[in-house]
C-alpha cells in the first residue's frame, strides 16, 4: 500500500483550511491527517487529487 507523502501536507492543510491538526508520520510518510475528522490513506490521496485536478482546471 502506497502513503501519501509529506511533501502532500500544504495541499492537504490548502484543501481543507484553518484549524488544529493532528498529523502521524512513519518512515516520510502519513499515517494518519486528522483535523475535526480522521482522514484515513484513501482519502488522503483523494483530495490530494482533486486539488491537483483543480489547479490544471484553473491554468
């Protein structure tokens, strides 16, 4: 199973704005994001995505 990377957080932090955060990272990479709600892997990556779809959206 592939983990989002850290170099993922300020997307992750853009995507879903201010707050407290709890961040766990194992050997580079996230284990778990958690703001209100626990974003597990999976969607992790999803966001990830849909940010980066919606930046070429906007170029």
């Amino acid at each position: 199973m592939s983990l989002a990377k850290i170099k993922h957080i300020p997307f992750l932090i853009k995507k879903l704005g201010d707050g407290e955060y709890r961040i766990k990272i194992k050997e580079g990479k996230i284990q778990i994001f958690s703001k209100n709600k626990r974003y597990e892997n999976e969607e992790i990556k999803k966001i990830i995505e849909e940010i980066k779809e919606n930046e070429k959206d906007e170029c």
